[in-house]
C-alpha cells in the first residue's frame, strides 16, 4: 500500500469554503492527519488539543451526518459545538450576515455553516474574525468530499492515477468532487443529462487543476462512458434540497441515469460504489448496489467525523 508522505499543513486560522482554496498538499496533508486522529479515535485515545474552542453550527438546511459529526468531533476534541437553526437566529428576521458574523466573532472560536446561496457562506467569511467552515451549499460539499478521499485512500491504498464516475446531477456533490479529484491528481468523468451539466465555471477552474496534477476531467452525457474503466463509481440525488418543487420533472430527466448493476458491468471489477448520502434508493441507485458488497457508503459517513476532525483541528489550533 502507497503511504502518504508525511507533509506540513499550516491552515491555522483559515476558512474552508470550497477545496478549490486548498493546495493539493494540504489536501493530502488532511487526510494524512485524518489517518492519524482515525487510529486513535478507534482506540479511544483523545488528546483534546481544541481543549475549551467553541464551534457555532448554522442550519439552514436538514442534516444528519454533518450535525452529528461535527458535533461528536469537537466533544472528542475537547471542545464543544452549538447547533443554531437559522430560522431561530435573528438572521432568519433579516439581520444582516455581516453583523451576524461579527456578533458570533466575540463568543464562537469558529463557525461552521450549512445553507443555500454560497455567496451568503463568503460573506459570512468575509466579516467573522474566526474561521468559517463551509458545512454545504448550492455550490459545494467541501466536507464531504474530503472524507471521500479520505474513504477511498483507505480502500485503494492511494489517489492519483485512480477514475471516479459521478452518474447524475452536476450539483454541490459534483462539484466538491470534480475540485478533489483534479486537485489529487484522479480522473473524473461526470455523467449527467446536458441541462444539468456542472456549473461551467467550476469545470473552467478543475480543468486547470487537472493540467497541474496530470488529471483527465470528462464531462458527458453518456453514464457508459463515465463509467468504463472506472475504480469509484458516485452519485447523489436527483433533486437536491432546495429543489423540490423541481421533482417530478428531475425524475424524467435522471430516468437513464440510475445506477444500476447493468451500468456497473463496464466499471473495474473492483469498483468501490460510494454516495455522500442521504440516498433514494430505485432513483439515483438501486438497492442491490447500494447495498451489495462494493457498497462503501457507511465508510464514507464514517469518514465524515475523523476528516473534519484534521480540519478541526488545523484550522482551530492555537
Ligand atoms: N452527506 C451529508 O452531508 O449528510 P447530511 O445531509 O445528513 O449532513
Ligand atoms: N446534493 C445533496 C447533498 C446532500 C448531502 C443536497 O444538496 O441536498
């Protein structure tokens, strides 16, 4: 198995609004970390190096794996987190989110946000004198995808020269994927219907990352193409949250793209199924699969708390 180098990463202080802000040694430095604080974590050994640091968790949107994750990682950290519906904060009755940010400033050590508009997250970011940790956008799942490498690297044993099929919507999910790959050096090929092809200013900047990495961005309208050769195969809902008066129409559009044992022939035998989850199983993904044996899905949950706990733990230290 390929080892990490062992790299120095300085995020100490900074944001995490999107991967596309990382350089790809400080991706592979997290997950370096992450391999560590897993070690442990498993042992039950806590160092509490966020010993006292308190984490604001803005909601603006459901979640399961994100709250829960990051709440369990500051308490094993030896900090603690808060969770604030947004609707509950007087930024649900219009106050404003530089003030908002600047308030949080004077009692929070970072904050960690879900919501819609990714413009509203760099504002927030703009205006906090803490961290800001971007939790998911319309635009982004950064966390997400950086437990994904985490999950994968742990499966193959290495990242760069490696293919990632995303089957679906080119949403947030694609996204953060499309940037982690590139950055690491994997191939990526998107499959999705052409009206809902990933933002063409997001595949402008990965196609940049990958001529530095050595990576191959494909983007198609053909899941068999995506998915020929390839070790990970991805997908995500249809219809993200946000979208729901969208469904009926999404579920037309998607009908060709489930992945489904029949697409899965023409992957590597030795394919890893992945989903950042929740998932609707007989829509994107049916059962067999996403519950069948190359089925990585509750790694990669799993993933979600000892990721953000590198970044926790970079971002927040003293
Ligand atoms: N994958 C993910 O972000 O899950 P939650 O929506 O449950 O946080
Ligand atoms: N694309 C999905 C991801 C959920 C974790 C959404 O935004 O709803």
């Amino acid at each position: 198995m390929t080892t990490i180098q062992q790299l120095d990463v300085d995020l100490k202080g900074k944001d995490l609004l999107t991967l596309a802000d990382l350089a790809s040694e400080e991706i592979i430095g997290l997950i370096e970390k992450a391999v560590e604080l897993k070690e442990k974590t498993l042992k039950k050994q806590f160092d509490h190096p966020l010993k006292g640091k308190i984490l604001g968790m803005i909601f603006d949107k459901s979640s399961t794996r994100t709250r829960v994750s990051f709440e369990v990682g500051m308490i094993q950290l030896g900090g603690s987190a808060l969770y604030l519906n947004g609707n509950d904060l007087q930024l649900g009755r219009g106050e404003t989110i530089a003030d908002t940010a600047q308030v949080l400033s004077q009692y929070l050590d970072g904050i960690m946000i879900r919501t819609f508009s990714h413009s509203s997250v760099e504002e927030l970011a703009e205006h906090a004198a803490i961290p800001v940790i971007n939790g998911l956008t319309d635009l982004y799942h950064p966390c997400q995808a950086l437990a994904d490498l985490l999950t994968v690297y742990e499966k193959k044993g290495k990242l760069a020269g490696l293919k990632l099929a995303y089957i679906g919507d080119g949403n947030n999910m694609a996204h953060s994927l499309m940037i982690a790959c590139t950055k690491v050096g994997m191939d990526v090929s998107i499959a999705a219907p052409k009206e809902y092809f990933p933002d063409s200013a997001v595949t402008a900047k990965c196609e940049k990352f990958a001529e530095i990495s050595g990576a191959k961005l494909v983007i198609t309208d053909s899941p068999t193409e995506a998915v020929k050769d390839a070790d990970i195969i991805y997908t995500d809902v249809w219809t993200s949250m946000g979208q729901e008066a969208e469904n009926e129409q999404r579920l037309k559009a998607f009908h060709d793209y489930q992945v489904n044992e029949d697409l899965l022939d023409l992957a590597k035998k030795d394919y890893l199924f992945m989903h950042c989850l929740p998932a609707h199983r007989g829509e994107e993904v049916s059962a067999e699969v996403i519950d069948g044996p190359h089925s990585v899905v509750f790694d990669q949950a799993g993933n979600r708390l000892h990721a953000q706990k590198a970044l926790l733990v970079e971002i927040l230290k003293d």
